[in-house]
C-alpha cells in the first residue's frame, strides 16, 4: 500500500443520543450530521475532521440490522494522553477494559468500551 491504510471508519451503535453524548464527552469534541435521518432509521454523525492532517475520520452510524457491540475491529484514536481521554470513559458511560499500557517504542494504549459495547483503542507517544 501506498498510502495510510484506514480512509473511513464508522462505529455501529444502537441509542444515537447515548453514544453521541460518550464520544463528545470523552473526546471534547462535537458531530456534525453527516445526512438527515432516513425514513428507514439510517442516522449518521461525523467526528471532526481536517481532511489537510494526517490520519482518518469517521462516523456514528445508526441503522436497522446492523447493532452495535461484539465486533472484532477495533479503531485507535489518536491522543496527546492515553490517560486522560481514557478517564473520561467511565463517567461518559462506557467502561476501561484495559488501563493505560506501555507498548515499548510505540508509545501507549488504553482499550476501553463504548457507551454502546463497542471497543474501542486509545493511543499515544506520552
């Protein structure tokens, strides 16, 4: 591959208001919607992004049949702290499944779960 590898990610969850409210609250950030509900329930809202910076950006996607938790893909994102995004977590609803960590060279990570049971990984060089 000649570039990065990840382009899009989205995050399936089940209570749309719930899971907003974790990723804002643990990431101090706010979602844009990305479309109008569809008559079908298909709900998207968007973290935010600078498409001139590295990395890639994704969305909270609500639709009907696909639920959220037990997948097996887990998304890092990126922090200055592991620690501090990852204290957020249990009062944003979601839960620490493993404490920060060191991974030698490759600085930290922090995998915790989402206020939707999805897990999710935090990482960073500090």
């Amino acid at each position: 591959m000649a570039s990065n590898p990840v382009g899009w990610f989205e995050i399936y969850v089940e209570d749309m208001q719930r899971a907003r409210s974790f990723y804002e609250s643990v990431f101090n950030v706010t979602f844009e919607s990305l479309m109008d509900p569809t008559d079908d329930g298909l709900e998207m809202w968007t973290f935010p992004s600078d498409m001139e910076s590295y990395g890639a950006t994704g969305a909270l996607v609500r639709m009907p049949g696909y639920p959220a938790g037990g997948n097996s893909i887990i998304v890092y994102f990126s922090c200055e702290d592991c620690a501090v995004e990852e204290s957020r977590v249990p009062q944003s609803g979601g839960s620490v499944v493993r404490a920060k960590m060191a991974i030698g060279e490759y600085g930290f990570i922090s995998l915790v779960k989402d206020s939707e049971g999805n897990t999710l990984g935090l990482h960073s060089m500090k």
